[in-house]
C-alpha cells in the first residue's frame, strides 16, 4: 500500500510525467492556453491511459508467453490507437455530453507519447497490475497538474510585456522552465513522508 | 507540387529552412529529454534519422498500393517495425545507449517529425525524393538536438561528448585510443568550468530550448521569415478531425494555429476518413 | 459520411492492412533471431563483469541464489571452489525509480566493493553521479550498518552522499546495509566453506 501511495506521489510531484520527464509536451505547449481546455484534454489523457493500461497488461502476458517481446511497441500503439477510435464511437453514441467536452481532444491522443510512454514504462518496471493502473493514474493526475497550473501561468503572462524576440514559443518555454524548477522543491517529499 | 524540385533543396530544406525543431517545432519531447549529453542526442538523432529515411522509403514505395482510408493505421505499422528493429540493433550493438535514452527509443514511433513526414512528404512523392527528405529532416533534427546537448552539457555538467565511447563502441573498443570526451570541471584541463547543474534538470532543459527557439526566430526575423509557432497541428495526420470538429462549432480549443496553411478543405476530407480508418485495424 | 461499403472497399484495405502486418511481423522475427543471442550475451556478461569488479579476487562463482524478487547473490569462490565472499544485488527505490546495486561481501562481513547495475530513472548528472568510481569507492572495506551524510563523514560508518543527490546515496546505501545484514543473518554461520559446485 505504501509503495502505491509512493507510486503515485512520484507521479504527481517528484517524477511529474511532463515536467521532469518531458512526456506529452506537444498538448503541454498547444493545449494549456485555456483553463478549461487544459483540463478537458487531460481529463481524456487519464481515461484513455487506464484503459490502455488495462488493456495491454494481458496483451503484454500473451506476449511474453509466446516469446513476442518483440512485438511490444507495434502492438501497444495499435492498441492504443484502436482503443482511441473505439472510445470516441462508444461516446458519440451513448455518453453525447461527455464527448462534446472530451471529444474532440480523442483524436490528438494516438499520438501522444504519454500514453505509449507510460505504457511501456509499465512494462519496463515490470509492475503488476495494481501498480501499473496505479502508476499511469498518477502520471495521468500528474500531466493534469501541470496543464492546469501551466495554463494559470500562460493566463497572467498574457498580460506581461514579453520582448519581442520572446514572444511566442520562447517564452512560454522559459515559463515552464521555471514551473518545472519550482517542482523541484518536492524532491524528498517521499522520504519525508516515510513512504520507502 | 511538382515545380521546381530540386533533390538538393529537398536535403537543404530540413538543415534549417524547415529544421524540423527550431522551425516547425516537431518532437519537442525527445528534444527535451535525452539532451542531458551531447553523446545521447547523437545516438538519438542518428537513431530517428535511420527510422525516418527507411520509413520515408517504405511508404514512399507503397503509397499507390495502401489504400487512404487504411493509411494512418498502415504508417503505424511501418513505422513501428522500424523502430522496433532500430532499437533491437541499438541494444545488440549498442547497449550503453539504450538505456540511457530509456524509453524514448520506441517512443519515436509517435515522434510526430516521422509520422509528419510520412503523411505530408512520403505519400506524395517518390521514393527518391522522400529518402533525401527523410535524410535532410534527420539531419536537421540531430543538429538541433546536438546544439541543445551541446549548451546543456557544457554549462550543466562541465563535459562535453562525455561517454562518447558508449556510441564509438559501433566502431571497435578503444577507437580514438579510448578518449571518452571533454572535461572541463577535474581540474586537469586548462579551462575549469564549475558546472551550472540547473542545465542538465529538466528546468534547464525548458530554458535552452527556449533560448534557441527565441534566437532562431531572431535570424529568420532577419530574412524576413515568419516566427516559429507549435504547428503540431498542421502536420499531425490527426489534424484534420479536430479541426473540423473544431468548425463544426465544438469548444474552442488547440487546433487554431494549424490552418494557417490554407489546407483546411484538405484537412478535412483527411478528418473524414480518420473517422473511419481504425475500425479495418481493429 | 454514411455510405455503404461495397464489399472491395472493405476487403482490399483489409488484405492490405494484413500483407503489411504479416511482413512486418515477419521482418521483425527475423530481426530478433539474429539479434537475441547477441544482446543475451551483452546481458550475461555485464553481470559476470560486475561480479569479477566487487570480487576481484574470485576465480569463479557459484550458481545464483535467489532470494526474492530483488534481492539474489551468487557465491565467490577461490581456485579451490572455496567460499570467499558474495556478490549480492539489491534493488532499492531511489529518486526516480529503481536502483540495482550489486555488493561484494567478504567472508567476514566487511564490503569490499560496490557496483551500480542501474539507475536509469535518476537524473542524469545528479543521481546518476552514483554510478561513478569516486563515490562507490567510499564504500569500500567498510563494515557494519552505514549512514549517509551530507558533509565529510565523522566516523567510520558514514557515507558522504554525491552532492545534490541525498536520496539517489541514500539508496546505494540502503541496499548495500541490506546486503550486509542479509550476510550477517543468514549466510554467516551457515557457511560450510566446503565447495559448492566447484
């Protein structure tokens, strides 16, 4: 129990999935402008990672079994790609309020490498199924973090005179820059909180 | 599409012109990740350029016989077996690099710069010119990586090409009589550099490149170019959908910057099909 | 978008779709039998270099024992096939992830070299640094339970930890005490110094 309350910490706020170990920067930079789109895209994020999640731990078992190691990342992304296709249809269809606000955010996330990523993380560590679904919701809550406190900063620099050699790219850059720094005044919280 | 190519421009144009970091801001995530050391963004450039080139072929070379409407989950596959077999060389002939680039090395089967090119280049031309696109794009994109590594590891580390051996070891033990890089912070070498550690943190990592980004805006501002500006959207094969869900009256959301091409009728037909494609896949 | 497929429209992306796999898949089998053998070596060896690095004295090592899911060590042995030492690998969670040390453990419980086999997940140029010779060295023909400090160490027992990096020493610590203690309480007094499969 300790080392999946550990699991997730680590996910949150010493090892944040996008802040330290830079998955998913795409969204990251393209999708924090809005608050609200920030928190849809990693609200579809943290869906479609569980159930990739879920999803390719048997897989992954049959794999292995069959001595098909070697197939992992061509059948994680196809997986995670139909899984895509197969969640946007089963909203459309049946859950309409849900996929107007996650929809349009499915399509982006076949490509994201936070889902493979976290996916082959799982596989790499070589956790159990408890600790890997536990693991991608903390990556998950941890990518959510940083869109939403990422999009709070973008909101007020609207507001700064930016250099105009800055302006852009270049500063928003340099804006994470400092969010990811001051993520570094967690490190030792899991020590701390006597979680190893 | 077809005036006035040249295989020249076609290499030129991804060194700088269109280098697919600094100016089109594609696979922003390895950029960031393995740029610690200049010796990791060698191996992860030289890695990516390999899968881009034999990806651009491949497609190139099957663009008349995959289907449109299978194409996205087709590439998929393509590209993914390249990297696959990339990254079972990498730890075969290679291993020190394999775990230090971790899980970004089949992670570039979702570097948009591959699946970029392969919807927007590859598909469209033959196998020749896409080689040499894939070959310009590859370089391009090493050079950024190592102008970061380059920065990060001097100023965060004091070193520069440390564990250089690590790739050399391709070529025989001990090539360059084992010399394994620069140290400038063991009080050996004439220049003592008392390392910045800042660079190397993932915080660093976020500054360099904003720093390199605002300078390369600086010189194209010169010459007259246009800034560079997360164009993920227009060459992400995804685009099409969300930008027509976008139309469509949906929320405002991400897509904005990436009609600036006036390709939207384009995108479109593209957000069609997407729709339909994976269900073949499944 | 509603339309009806005609049957080509549905088998030839299909048949497409499955030549591409089976190629795929096939290139990739064949990819992997060339390159099994080779990286099982890679593998192999990196464990027997570490092993001969902790145990410099060893001529060989007896069969690997393991205890549980992070923890395994394989008897050292002379040219006789007596029991000099063990080298004992231990896996302790550092700052990003897992860190494996391996410990060379003399017969009479005191260390005599340390090995890290990964710590991957550790920032680079920080936690990382735990992986070099100048830190394993302070390990090195000490005895007893360690702690690690961040200032010059005062007593015999004291680890400095690797500047900025408390928690990635801190773990190299952790696993080489578990090593020791795992020494003094199950391998000590069993030991037979007879040869194990020599």
């Amino acid at each position: 129990m300790k080392y999946l309350i550990a699991l997730l910490v680590m996910g949150l706020l010493t090892n944040n999935f996008v802040l330290s170990k830079f998955y998913g920067i795409c969204p990251f930079l393209g999708v924090s402008k809005k608050l609200n789109t920030a928190v849809g895209m990693s609200a579809a994020v943290i869906v479609v990672m569980l159930m990739a999640t879920a999803a390719t731990y048997p897989i992954n078992k049959m794999l292995i079994n069959n001595n098909l190691e070697y197939l992992q990342t061509v059948v994680f992304i196809l997986v995670i790609a139909a899984l895509v296709q197969m969640v946007e249809i089963v909203l459309k269809r049946f859950m309409k309020p849900l996929y107007n606000a996650l929809g349009i955010y499915l399509p982006l996330i076949t490509t994201n490498c936070a889902v493979l990523g976290v996916v082959l993380l799982n596989v790499q560590e070589e956790y159990n199924f408890i600790q890997a679904m536990v693991n991608s919701l903390g990556a998950g809550l941890g990518f959510m973090l940083a869109m939403v406190l990422f999009a709070g900063v973008r909101k007020k620099m609207e507001d700064c005179e930016v250099p105009e050699f800055l302006k852009g790219l270049p500063i928003t850059l340099v804006a994470a820059s400092l969010v990811s720094l001051s993520f570094l005044g967690f490190s030792g919280i899991i020590e701390g909180m006597g979680l190893i | 599409m077809a005036e006035k190519k040249s295989l020249g421009k076609e290499f030129t144009k991804g060194l700088i012109k269109e280098n697919p970091v600094l100016r089109l801001v594609l696979g922003t995530c390895p950029t960031l990740a393995v740029t610690t050391s200049v010796t990791n963004a060698i191996g992860m450039g030289v890695a990516a350029t390999i899968v881009l080139v034999c990806s651009n072929i491949a497609i190139s070379a099957l663009r008349k016989i995959i289907p449109d409407k299978v194409r996205i989950p087709a590439y998929i596959v393509i590209i993914a077996s390249f990297v696959t077999i990339v990254q079972m060389l990498v730890k075969a002939f290679v291993p020190a690099l394999n775990t230090a680039l971790g899980a970004f090395l089949p992670l570039i089967v979702v570097n948009c710069i591959i699946l970029g090119r392969a919807e927007a280049f590859a598909s469209k031309n033959t196998v020749l010119y896409s080689a040499v696109d894939g070959l310009g794009m590859g370089i391009g994109f090493t050079t950024a990586l190592c102008l970061m590594g380059t920065c990060r590891e001097i100023l965060g580390a004091g070193t520069f090409l440390n564990g250089i051996q690590d790739l050399l070891v391709l070529f025989g033990d001990n090539v360059l009589g084992g010399w394994n890089g620069f140290d400038f912070n063991n009080g050996l070498s004439a220049v003592n550099l008392q390392p910045i550690t800042l660079f190397i943190l993932p915080a660093g990592g976020f500054f360099v490149f904003g720093i390199l980004m605002a300078l390369a805006n600086k010189i194209a501002a010169g010459r007259g170019k246009p800034k560079a500006e997360l164009h993920g959207c227009a060459h992400c094969p995804m685009a099409g959908s969300c930008t027509k869900l976008l139309e469509n009256g949906e929320k405002n959301g991400k897509c904005g910057n990436g009609d600036k091409d006036g390709k939207n009728g384009e995108n479109d037909k593209i957000g069609e099909r997407n729709t339909e494609k994976e269900g073949a896949a499944v | 978008m509603k339309k009806k497929f005609s049957p080509k429209e549905i088998l030839v992306p299909t048949i497409v779709l499955l030549v591409i796999g089976v190629v795929a898949a096939a290139l990739l089998g064949g990819t992997n039998m060339l390159t099994k053998e080779k990286i099982a070596s890679i593998d192999e060896k990196a464990k027997s270099d570490a092993m001969q690095t902790v145990m410099p004295d060893a001529k060989s090592f007896g069969e690997t024992v393991e205890v549980d899911e992070k923890t395994e060590y394989s008897p050292a042995l002379d040219a006789d096939g007596n029991i000099i030492g063990y080298a004992f690998t231990f896996t302790e969670n550092g700052y990003g992830g897992d860190i494996k040390v391996m410990t060379g453990v003399k017969t009479d419980g005191s260390i005599l070299k340390v090995e890290v086999l990964s710590a991957d997940n550790e920032t680079p140029g920080l936690g990382q640094n735990v992986k070099k010779v100048n830190f394993l060295d302070r390990f090195m023909n000490k005895t007893g339970i360690l702690t690690v400090t961040k200032n010059a160490p005062s007593s015999d027992n004291e680890i400095q930890a690797v500047t900025s990096a408390t928690i990635s020493s801190s773990a190299v610590t952790r696993a080489v005490n578990a090593a020791t203690e795992y020494f003094e309480n199950n391998l000590k007094n069993s030991e037979t110094g007879g040869n194990v499969n020599g």
